[in-house]
C-alpha cells in the first residue's frame, strides 16, 4: 500500500500538469499526415537478431524497429517501468526466476494472436543464452542463471523486441506502425531475405493494441548526408532528421529545433590484443595520462559532446563522476621516458585506426594523436596519410564509437566488454552498483579501454512535430507525436481530418 | 491491475502529451507498484536505502569519525527532496554511530544522489589513509514520489510583438481591468511618443508626449510605470505623467532618472517554469551593442549549467527587458541589426520538446 | 711512295685535320655557348621564381589581410574580447575563411597563442603557438616560408600573419599557401627546363619530398646527395645527374636553398636543365663534321687525283721519255703543255733529246767511217799478207816459163804449193770474220763458272810450258763454293778461250796467268791477269771495238766476241791495266737470268751502269 502522502502527491502533480498543459497548449492532438524521418545510416535491418551491440547502425534500426515491435515492458522518464506486452512481473527471492504475464488480445500485424509460446521464442533468439526462457499457459517464465534485478531495464531496452519469424524470413510486430515498403539501397544481395532497404515506409498500425499512432505515415530515408539533413529540415523536406554534434550549433543558429539525448554514444581508445606486453602497459597508461579530453568535447565537439572518464556514462550508472579524467603530461612523458626501445609509439607511431565512421571521429583521432605528441608518444592516423595497411591489425589502436544499448549498466558493460578482443567478463553479483564500479574501475586501470567523450543524439524536428518526448536513452516514441497540419498543403489537411474523426482504439478493444 | 488500459491515445487531444505521461506516472505510483520492494510508505524505501548505504560505509575498515558529511544531490531536485534524504542518511550514519560533524578540519564523507533512468544511486565517498573508499548504493526511482523528480523538458518560447524604425525605449503590458494591452514607449523624432497595441498586435493608440524641455540625447532611455489607470513614462531628466483615455496632455516635471549603465541587466531577471516550480534565470547576454545577443536561460541551482542551458539568439543587441509580474514571461527590446529596426520580444518558457 | 700518294695523303691530312679542328672548334663554342645560356635561363627561372614567389607571398598577404579585416574576423575578436568568452564558437571558422580566400592553411591564434581554429589541423585547436606571439610586427612582415604541421606530415606552406585588433584584444590571423606542385605549375619554363621542390621537412632525405609540377618525382632517390649536400650547407649548388647510360639523359640541377624565417632549411627549389639539346646538338655536329670530312676526303681523292695528273703526269712522261732515251731512244720527245715549270722541263727535256740524237748520229756515223776503215785495214792488212807471197809466185812462174821445163817444173810445184797455202791461209781469215758475224743465241743452263774456266785452261797448258817457249805460270784463286750460274756453258767456253788466248798473247816473254772467281751477291766475278806490258788509256778505251789489235797477228775479234758473249748473258766486262804492270780483265755474270732475258733480245739495254774504263757491250 503506498502511503496517502504519495498518492496525493501524484495527484497535485497530475493536476498542476492539467492546468500548465490547457493554458499553453490549446490545440488538440491531430491524427494523420506523414513523417518524414532522415537517418544518416545507409542501411539498416529491422532485424533485432542481425544486430551489432554497441554500433551505431544498429541503433538507428532499433529506433525504427520500435515502431513495429513492441517490448514486454517500458521504462518511463521517471524511472517507472511502464506494462507494455507484458502486464505483470514477479521475481523470486533471488533474482532468478521472472514471471511475466503476457497481454491478452494482442495481435501481429498479420493478424495471428501473441502467444506466450512466440514471445518466448522471439526473447531467447535476441537474449541469448543468459535466460532461459519458456512460456506458460499466460505468460513467460524468465530463468537466469545469475541473479538477474535488472531484468526490466533489459527487456525496455536493447533488442528484445517481441516478434514472431515468418516463413519467407520476415519478421511481424505488435507495435504502432507496419512496414509497409521497403526499398532496397542495391539489388538483392547474397541474403535475399535481409531487409537492407534505402527507404522505409511505415503505415499506422489501425489496430494495435496501444491505439493507432497519430501519424499515417512515416517515411524513412536513409543515407542521407548529416548536412543535408538539416537542409531536409529546413525546405521541409523532413520532419525529423538526425543532426550530428558538430552542427548542432549550425542548426541552432540557424533556429532549428533541436533535441538532445543524454551522452549515447561512448567514443574510446581500445590497444589491440597484441599489444599487451608488460611493456606496453606504460604506454597505456601514458596515452591515457596525455589525452585532453577536455578540449576534445568543448572545443572539437563544441560543448556538445561530455568529456568521458569511464566506460558507461553518468546517466545511465550514476557514480561515473567518480572516475577522474586523468590528464598528467608531465607524467605521461615521465612513462614515455622509461620506454624500453622497440616500444611502438616510441620509435615507431603507433597505428591508429578510426573505426567509426565520418569526419567528426577522424577529427577526435587526429586530436588524440596531437596529444600524444605533447608527450613524445608518435601515434599515426591510419588512412589518413598513407593508404597502406602494412602494419598487423594487432598492433595498434582503435577509435571506437559505441552506443549505448542496454539501460542495465551490467549488460552493457558486459557487452562492450565481450565486443572487446579479449573479450572479458564480469564476474558475478556485478548488477549491485559498487560491484559494477569496482570493477570498471579495474579496466580503467588496466588501460585497456581509454574513454575519450560521450555524446548525446541531437535530433534535429521541424516546428510542426508535437508531443515529441525522446528518452533520455534515445527512444523517439514515434507513436505518440502528431503533426500540425499545413496550411499550404490543403490536401494532405483535408485528408488528415478524415483521420482525426476516426474513432481511436482502445487496447483490448478488438476482444 | 489492467487500470493503465483505461488510457489511449484517443483521450490524450485532450492533454498535451507530457500531461498524459504525468497521470501515466501519478497513476502507476499509487496503484501498480512496478518492483517487489514494498515499503510502506516512499520514506521506507528511502531510509532503507540510506541504512544500506550506512552499512556499507560503517564497515569501511579504519574509518573514524568524526566525518565531515558533505550532501551532493541531484542537479534537477528540488530542495525538499534533498533534505529528506539528508536527514535519512545522518539518521541512518548515526544509527551505524559514525559520528558526523561540521567541523571544517574533520575528513569529508561526500555523499552524491544521481539519477539513472530507473534508480536513484546513493555514491559515499571518503578517504582513509592513502586510499579512496567509495561504497554505492541504488534503489528503483519508481519508490520514490513523482513530485521530486526532475522537471520536465522545457523550451524557450520566443514571440516577436511589435517592430519600429523608431527607437522602442520599454515595453510593458498592463490592464485596464478589461484587457490586457501593450504599451510601447518610443523616441521618435527627438520626441517621446506612447503606443498601445491590443491583444491582437494592432495599434490602438499612439500618444506623443511633447514633453516640453527634454533635452535630445544620443542615449535615451525611458520606463514606463503604471498605477491604475495613470501611466508614467520616466525618460532622462524628466518623468510624466499621462492617460490612455484622457484627450489631456501629459504632464511632464523634472526628474532626474537615472538608468544604471551596464548594469541594467535586472537581477529579477526569471522565468518561470510552467513545467515545475523551477525557476530559470536569464544571464545578461552583455555583448556590445553591435553584436547579435545570446540569451541564456538556466535553472536556478543547476550544477550542470551547460546541458540544462537554453540559449536563444536574438538578431542585435538587447537593450531593456521588462519582466512579467508572475515571471510566466519577459519582454525584450532588441535592435534588429539586419534591418535596423528596433523589436519588441516576447519570451517564455514552455514545457515539452 | 709515290708523289701521287704523298700528295693525296697530305691533302687528306689536312681536310681531315681542318675537318676536325673545325667540328672542335664548333662542338666547344656550341657547348660553351649553351653552357652560358643554360646558365642564363636557370638564372632567368630563378629570378622568375623568386618574383613569383614574391608575388605569391604577396597574394598570401592580401589574402591574410583580407581575412583579417572579414567583418566574420572583426566579430570574433569582438566576441573573444569579453570576459569567458567562448573560443570553441570558431572552431570551422578558419575552414571557412581558408575556402572563401581561397588559402590552403588559416589558423586563428589567440592573443595568448592559443590556436582558436585551423583550417589544415583542427585536431591542434588549444595548442599553443607561441612562435606566433614571439613577434609584434607582423603586420609589416611579408610571406615567409614555413613548416605546416599537417594530420598526415607536415607540408611547406607560404604563410603570412597578420593581427587583428578590437580594442584591447588582439588576435592572429596565420594564412598560407601550400608549396607544392601545382605552384610549380605556374611556373612557365622554357623548353627542356623544369623546377623540382624539395621540402625538407624530414630529418633525412625522402625522396617522396621531391616533386616537380606533376607531383613525386621518378628516381627521386638520385637527388640524395644533391640535398644532402645542401642540408650540410645550405649554399647555391649546381649537380648534374645522369638517369642512364645516354649523356643526352643527364641534367644539370641548380638548387637554391629555400629558407624559413629563422633561418632554417626548408625546401630545396632545384632548376634542371636536360643536356638532351646540347648532347643532340653536339652530336649533329659531329655528324656533321662526318659528313663533311668523308665528302673532303672523295673530293680529296678526286682533287689529288687530278693534281697528281696534272703534275706527276708530266713527270712520270719525262721519266718515261728519260728511260727511252737511257734505253737507246735518242730521239724521245714529250708533249709540252703550258708554260709552267713542268712545261719548261719538258721543253729543256725535248731540247737535250734532240741534241742528244743529233750527236748519236753524228757519233755513229763517226764510229761507222772508223769502223769501217778498221775493217778495210784489217782486211787489207790480213789480205796483204797472203797476197803479197801469191803476187811473188805468179810473177816466179811467169819468169819460169823461159826456163827449162825441168826448171820451170820445179818452179811450177814450188809455186802452186805456195798459192795453195796463201789461198788456204785467205780461207781461215775469211772464216774467222764469217764467225763472228755467225755468233750463236745462247742457251742458258746450268753451268758452274769454275769448271769452264779450267775448262778453257787446259786447252793451253801445253802451249804453257812448251819447249823454246818462255814458261807461263798460271795461279788459281777460285771460289770452289760458287753456285751454278745460268749462262751457256759454249759461249762462255769461248768468251774464257778468247780471255786466255788474249793474256797468252800478252806476256811473249812469260809470265803468270792468274784466274780468280768470287761470290758477290746476285753475280759471279771472274777475273783474267795477265803480266804483260799492260795497256795505254787510250788502248783501253779501244779494246772491245772489233776489229781493233794490238797484235801484229790477230783479227782483233777476240775480244769482241768475249764482249758480245757477257752482253748476251747480260753481264759486264771491264778492264783495268796498268803500263807495264799488265791487264786483268773483269767479268760480272748474274747468277740468274731474267724470264726475259732467257730469249734475249738483241736490243735489250745492259741492266748495269758502265764503270770506269769498262765499256759497255753493244750491238
């Protein structure tokens, strides 16, 4: 029972909310029109299996594919985990076992009901092997082998959409939106069945479970130019466009409305495997002390960018401020001196290879070789100034960008980790928070991940988008922002209103 | 249980979508308690976390009080939530009788309150001998009240009300009783001349002053002040008098008024958050009168002033600002320095992206 | 040699000689000539380099200023002229300003030397330069040479800087352009020139480093120890690389130190001139000269050929005309043409032949009259002697016939027997001159010269030591070694029978014969001693004229059948004698006879030269 002074307090809060929201906001939601939505990714899957963690790829499928499937629950902005497929959970007393009560009176787009028996599958296929999942007569039972607390921020999170696998490969949602077209970049490839499309277009689920979404459509271009993006958004070509952190000031500027997520994508040094001789750990260690990661985020990244000292963002665990950025010239060239000979980065640059993609993590490799300068480390931007790749893929360093998937600080340490070249672990009981500190804080010590910045998503919306509410972790909750109508496009106006009339559904209306 | 399903989307034209997202939250709070900790009440879960965290703590080996307690909250909370917790931990720290004090020489026991989408992380931090000693702990946000979470996202909203070729020295809303109008007060032709516009953007009137031995100035600078139905416009070296509905000419005396210089900028300078409580307080763009000003709003109390910063360019410089009695929003003068006109701004906050 | 030859090889030594010197002489001048141009040009490009460089420098300047004075730049030191003003806002400003001026590198450097933005290396903003805030008078300061450091190496780059100011702040405004190829492409160079740009931005040489307008140069590797040279003394210095084999190939580089404002060595500008024209040039030259020397020397040919005709043939006629007329041909003429000094020669020539012949004939009619009235002497004289007896007998026999028949029988046989032997005693002189007008045509074999000579010896020894005879002692000094002669063992039999008939016939009183035969070379000497009362001059002189005797008896052939038969074997014979002392008579035989000489001809001339005394066989 919770208390009275709760319950009132939500109340007040509810109330307050009703008041501010009439006075400032008169119109009423509109339903219909299209949304059209610029990603810079030139391919995406709506796949979850064919996913890569942490890329920055997959991350714009996911945004897309959260269109289409749904999850078993969400996490709200105030913390709160919201039912969605899912309507109750229980654990027991170790965290191990979960049961999940599944909707009732769901539907794929095709028509097929939700069962327990196609959520488990569709869970097991994108969580793999850490649960043990099996269905019940009216829901699912999670079984972990670790204590698992943080199973919510999993299942709101990551890949595990619920989806059932078609015959021909395709996969059917629950969620707000159908895909309706999906135009190939390039011909078919060696895998028919991988959706790769250039542009998606999505239609309004008429009967999910949640109510329609507001919009008919939403159009995905994808491959589209960070810069001409904004310009997308600007000629109202777009409605919502992706905006990478060096325009952001550009777009603002400009008077471009522009919304930000918390830091997402965590951008770091990694020293291949090879180089893990006792010896070179000096020179991670001077590398990591040289590094000015303050410059990098407000200067290169123009303050839109938060300068990284551990692996996961504040955000996300909470006790990031902990770690310090660690810049020490004097004693990163007091390390450089102690060298043995032969040591790359001495005599010899060390290799750095950008492995994210686009001019803005070139820009932050060259930096961390400027850096490195200052403290007598020689360290080369691989590609940039000679075309040859002669030197052994394990003997240098990587610029990486990760994404932020998972909002469980455990799984995503652990995945970032396993995408690691030695892929370490975590030991046990890591999802108490100062087990989880103790031990990032052991990699940071070892040097073998540098973190560098994180940065937030910038999404770029034109002023007739409402009710947009990303999360803080980059969900963009499509479903629930509606478009004014235009006042030039007399058509689309007249069609939308028809939408508007319709009767709304409500979840479970179609039992 | 299923009460969440009472909601759809169909309902929410009706309120805004971060209100629909609000009653989701109230809701959920007092009726679907999302996790097994059940607390009796949301102080349960909190005493119970700053017990935990005492633990911790009291079993750092070779810590001795007494400790320094330092209190690092959350940037977005609010006071009350703060002080609550607070005083659970000094509570709890007693409990597990690690002696606190305020002695200034006494080692620092730090504790940080953060944030994470779903848990409110408890950071202890002190130093024993050589070594730092961090103990951490977390509980689900979803047991704490919705009241002291964090404001919802607020943008500025910019209106552009009124545009001359003439030097705009105030703008200022007042009533009278009926409507709401907007009086301008503008230095044309080495004359002070009073405007007022309705709700609509429309002039209604235009009153020039006349005022007799006013000396032309390259500086002017003026405000009006209403008291009932009589209007004042204090202009350098002389203050008049005068009325919208009265054919009477204003009445002009000597009066020295003294614009402060530079620091014009008044300190009232705050809007408030329709969103929250919060206040955001509205830096001195400064600049030089030739250049485009930024304004910049940030809560009070951010730490983090960067991130929570909106910032709004204007196309000049800003050359007065006139609050709103409730702070809901502000008028800006700016000289537009592409057209050389002078602009009459309206600012305000609103909730939402 | 022949004058013809010499002639023609000493016309052809000097066309070859004037030949050469001449394509010397041009091939030097030529290549000095060049040498100086290629000298001129490099320094003309060098001049037009360091004008262009200027003019670049200067275009950097504008620019620079240009940016300076942007109302974007006045902003911004306006901006960062606040207290906490934010330098990061300019982070692509200097990218921008470089795209719009049109400049490779643009840096704006706070007033503290903190780099606000960079066009080239955005990856440094924060850094200081403090290089650039050493110097407060930038604004007076052209372009200068700099080192850019760049993410991927570092470049050469033409940079200016310049400050802007806004009140008290004050702000750096570094522009450049890059030195690279394509500002060598601007460079116009004239034919069989090119500029290669060194940057020496590394410690040691990389030949990557070095490009002409076209980008890396090939075998840049070769200009080591050009650079090298120059990074030890950074000094005008001229080099001149071969890329192979080919002289045409090689090219002269001068390089020109280019330096940064301290002083340091930044680039190295290097001027090549290909040698291909002057190698090409030199070498049309000598074929040329080939040419031309192979055309002298056929002209040469003909021109020699025609003035040794034109000389020599003359002279080769005179000697001609001079061996006919040694050969017998008194009256030999030459052709004279012109009146040039050969003319002159032929004309003396022609004129000694006439003279010559007209005192031949006068000498032959001479010796003819005294031949003959030899001949009719002798012939009287041998005649007189049986006639004289005959005459005597006939006028006995015509006194007898008054005698008695006994009487005159008695006469009668006295007298025919005298007549019979007077006639007789005619018979054998006519014989004896029938002989020698029937002397034979020898037969050569092979003879050896010591054997005939005894041969002829023994015929006389008995006369030699006869009873009431004065004794006559004879001495041989033979050459038992000497080869067989050719010569015909009949002829030379008698011409030794006459030899030692004569000496007989010289010592009445006795004396020593002495024989002696020697080896001289080609020949065979014999000689015949007598002790006799020896020989006046003027007898001497006499000896071989037929008919011609010392002797009360004797036909006075002897001799000239000797004479006759040492001709026909082509041989000499001489005499030498002294008044009182006696005679030795020499005879030369060559050992062989000549094809020709096998079937002599009666006219053939003797081969030797008279000597002394001696006179020469004739017909």
């Amino acid at each position: 029972m919770r208390s009275i002074k709760s319950v009132l307090r939500a109340a007040i809060s509810a109330a307050l909310a009703l008041v501010a929201a009439a006075a400032l906001q008169a119109a009423p939601p509109r339903f219909g029109g299209t949304l059209r939505v610029k990603l810079r990714s030139s391919r995406i899957s709506l796949d979850p299996r064919e996913w890569t963690p942490g890329s920055l790829n997959s991350s714009d499928s996911r945004k897309i594919a959260s269109l289409v499937y749904d999850r078993l629950v969400t996490l709200n902005d105030y913390g709160q985990f919201q039912p969605a497929l899912a309507t109750e959970w229980t654990h027991d007393a170790t965290f191990k076992t979960w049961h999940f009560k599944l909707r009732a009176g769901v539907h794929f787009s095709d028509g097929s009901a939700l069962t327990p028996a196609l959520a488990a599958a569709a869970l097991q296929s994108t969580s793999g092997k850490n649960f043990e999942i099996a269905a019940t007569e009216a829901g699912l039972t999670i079984h972990s082998l670790q204590p698992a607390p943080d199973i919510l921020e999993q299942l709101a999170s990551g890949n595990d959409f619920i989806f059932r696998a078609q015959l021909d490969g395709k996969l059917l949602g629950t969620g707000p939106f159908l895909v309706a077209e999906a135009v190939p970049e390039a011909p078919a490839e060696a895998n028919p069945l991988a959706t790769k499309p250039a542009r998606i277009k999505l239609l309004a689920n008429e009967n999910c479970w949640a109510g329609r979404p507001f919009v008919d459509v939403v159009e995905v271009t994808l491959g589209e130019p960070a810069l001409r993006q904004l310009l997308d958004l600007q000629v109202n070509r777009a409605e919502i466009a992706e905006i990478t952190p060096d325009l952001v000031r550009k777009g603002r500027e400009e008077g471009l409305r522009i919304w930000n997520s918390a830091p997402l994508v965590l951008v770091a040094l990694r020293f291949d495997d090879a180089l893990a001789a006792p010896a070179s750990d000096s020179l991670h260690e001077a590398l990591w002390l040289a590094i000015d990661r303050d410059t990098m985020a407000n200067v290169l990244l123009q303050r839109q960018a938060q300068l990284a000292a551990a692996l996961l963002p504040q955000w996300l665990t909470g006790y990031a401020f902990l770690f310090e950025s660690p810049m020490n010239l004097p004693r990163a060239k007091e390390l450089r001196a102690s060298f043995p000979a032969g040591v790359a980065g001495a005599e010899q640059a060390l290799r750095l290879h950008v492995d994210a993609p686009g001019d803005l993590f070139k820009l932050m490799g060259e930096r961390v070789a400027v850096n490195a300068r200052q403290a007598n480390l020689l360290v080369q931007v691989a590609g940039v100034g000679s075309a040859n790749n002669t030197a052994a893929p394990s003997d240098g360093l990587h610029l990486f960008a990760w994404h932020y998937d998972s909002l469980s600080p455990r799984t995503e340490l652990e995945t970032l980790l396993r995408q690691m070249p030695d892929g370490s672990d975590l030991g046990a009981n890591a999802a108490d928070p100062e087990q989880l500190f103790a031990q990032e804080r052991r990699l940071l010590e070892e040097h073998r991940i540098l973190p560098l910045v994180v940065l937030p998503e910038y999404v770029g919306l034109r002023a007739n988008v409402h009710n947009w509410n990303g999360s803080p972790w980059g969900d963009w909750r499509l479903a629930d922002v509606w478009l004014e109508a235009e006042d030039t496009s007399s058509g689309k106006a007249a069609g939308s209103t028809q939408k508007e009339n319709m009767p709304a559904r409500t979840p479970g209306a179609n039992q | 249980m299923d009460s969440s399903s009472e909601f759809s989307r169909h309902n929410r034209w009706v309120y805004p979508g971060f209100l629909g997202l609000f009653l989701l939250i109230g809701l959920f709070a007092a009726i679907n308690p999302p996790r097994t900790f059940v607390f009796a009440d949301s102080d349960a879960a909190l005493k119970e976390t700053a017990r935990r965290l005492a633990e911790r703590v009291a079993a750092i080996p070779g810590l001795h009080g007494p400790l320094r307690f330092e209190w690092h909250p959350q940037g977005n909370w609010a006071e009350g939530e703060g002080t609550r917790w607070q005083d659970s931990l000094r509570d709890a720290f007693d409990r597990r009788a690690l002696q606190l004090s305020d002695e200034a020489g006494a080692p620092a026991l730090a504790v940080y309150a953060a944030e994470t989408p779903s848990e409110v992380v408890l950071t202890a931090k002190t130093h024993v001998g050589d070594r730092d000693e961090v103990r951490i702990v977390a509980l689900p946000r979803s047991l704490l009240p919705p009241a002291e979470l964090r404001v919802a996202p607020v943008r500025l909203k910019r209106q552009l009300l009124y545009e001359s070729s003439d030097r705009i020295l105030d703008a200022a809303w007042f009533s009278d009783g009926e409507e709401t109008y907007l009086a301008i007060l503008l230095y044309k032709n080495f004359d002070v001349v009073a405007v007022r516009l309705d709700p609509m953007g429309q002039i209604q009137q235009t009153l020039p002053l006349n005022v007799a031995g006013l000396k032309p100035t390259r500086d002017p600078h003026g405000e009006l002040v209403f008291h009932g139905s009589q209007s004042s416009a204090r202009l350098w070296g002389k203050t008049c008098d005068f009325s919208w509905n009265s054919a009477v000419e204003a009445k002009c005396r000597t009066e020295k008024f003294n614009m402060p210089g530079d620091s014009a900028w008044p300190a009232d300078a705050v809007l408030t958050s329709p969103c929250g409580d919060a206040n955001w307080t509205i830096s001195d763009p400064g600049g030089e009168p030739t250049a485009r000003a930024v304004l910049r709003l940030a809560p009070d109390g951010a730490t983090q002033s960067s991130s929570a910063t909106l910032t709004s360019e204007f196309p000049g410089p800003v050359l007065n600002f006139s609050p709103e009695q409730n702070s809901g929003g502000a008028l800006l003068m700016v000289r537009n320095l592409s057209t050389g006109n002078y602009e009459v701004y309206k600012i305000s906050l609103a909730c939402g992206d | 040699m022949t004058f013809r030859t010499k002639v023609f090889l000493i016309f052809l030594i000097t066309v070859l000689a004037s030949v050469s010197l001449v394509a010397y002489g041009v091939t030097h001048y030529t290549q000095r000539a060049f040498e100086q141009m290629d000298a001129q040009r490099t320094q003309a490009l060098e001049v037009q380099f360091k004008k262009e460089f200027e003019q670049r420098g200067e275009m950097v300047v504008q620019q620079v200023e240009n940016i300076a004075n942007a109302e974007v730049t006045l902003r911004m030191v306006l901006d960062l002229s606040r207290p906490n003003a934010d330098a990061s806002l300019y982070l692509h400003d200097a990218n921008g300003a470089a795209q719009s001026h049109g400049l490779d590198f643009v840096e704006f450097v706070n007033s503290d030397g903190t780099l606000i933005s960079s066009a080239q290396y955005p990856a440094r903003v924060g850094y200081k330069n403090d290089w650039v805030t050493a110097s407060k008078s930038w604004d007076s300061t052209g372009a200068f040479l700099k080192r850019e450091e760049l993410p991927d190496g570092v470049a050469l780059s033409l940079t200016a800087v310049r400050t802007q100011t806004v009140g008290d702040k004050t702000i750096y405004i570094i522009g450049g352009r890059r030195l690279d190829k394509n500002f060598l492409a601007t460079l116009e160079l004239p034919p069989g020139m090119r500029a290669l740009l060194y940057s020496n931005l590394d410690s040691s040489f990389n030949a990557i480093s070095l490009t002409d307008a076209n980008g890396p140069v090939s075998q840049g590797e070769s200009f080591e120890s050009l650079i090298e040279q120059i990074q030890k003394h950074p000094q005008d210095t001229t080099k001149t690389i071969s890329w192979n084999n080919d002289p045409a190939s090689a090219e002269a580089f001068h390089a020109t130190p280019l330096k940064g404002r301290s002083g340091e060595l930044l680039g190295v500008l290097l001027l090549g001139s290909s040698a291909r024209e002057l190698v090409l040039l030199q070498r049309e030259i000598l074929k040329i000269a080939a040419v031309v020397a192979l055309a002298a020397i056929f002209i040469g040919l003909l021109v020699s050929w025609w003035v040794s005709r034109r000389i020599t043939r003359p002279v080769e006629e005179l000697a001609d005309a001079a061996r006919d007329v040694a050969s017998g041909r008194w009256d030999t003429k030459i052709d004279v043409r012109g009146g040039d000094e050969i003319g002159q020669l032929a004309h003396a020539f022609n004129e000694m032949t006439g003279t010559l012949a007209a005192q031949k004939e006068k000498l032959v009619q001479t010796e003819r009259v005294a031949a003959w009235r030899e001949l009719a002497r002798r012939l009287a004289h041998e005649l007189r002697n049986p006639l004289f007896p005959l005459q005597i007998t006939v006028e006995n026999l015509q006194r007898a016939r008054q005698l008695g028949p006994q009487q005159f029988q008695e006469v009668f046989s006295e007298a025919t027997a005298t007549l019979k032997a007077e006639l007789s005693n005619l018979n054998t002189i006519v014989g004896r001159f029938s002989d020698f007008s029937k002397m034979p045509t020898p037969e050569f074999s092979k003879v050896s010269v010591n054997e005939t000579l005894r041969d002829a010896i023994r015929l006389f020894e008995p006369q030699f030591t006869a009873v009431g005879k004065p004794p006559i002692t004879t001495e041989y000094f033979l050459n038992e070694s000497l080869p067989e002669i050719e010569a015909d063992p009949d002829l030379l039999h008698k011409a030794f029978q006459n030899l030692v008939l004569n000496a007989l016939d010289a010592m009445p009183a006795g004396g020593t014969l002495s024989l002696r035969s020697s080896d001289a070379g080609e020949i065979v000497r014999v000689e015949v001693s007598d002790t006799g009362k020896g020989l006046t001059p003027e007898e001497c002189s006499r000896l071989f004229t037929p008919y011609y005797t010392t002797k009360q008896q004797g036909t006075g052939l002897g001799l000239a059948i000797v004479q006759s038969v040492v001709s026909d074997h082509h041989g000499t014979i001489s005499v030498s004698s002294e008044e009182g002392h006696g005679t030795t008579f020499r005879i030369e035989l060559p050992k062989r006879q000549s094809d020709a000489a096998l079937k002599p001809k009666k006219d053939a001339p003797p081969t030797e030269p008279l000597s002394e005394r001696a006179a020469t066989a004739s017909d």
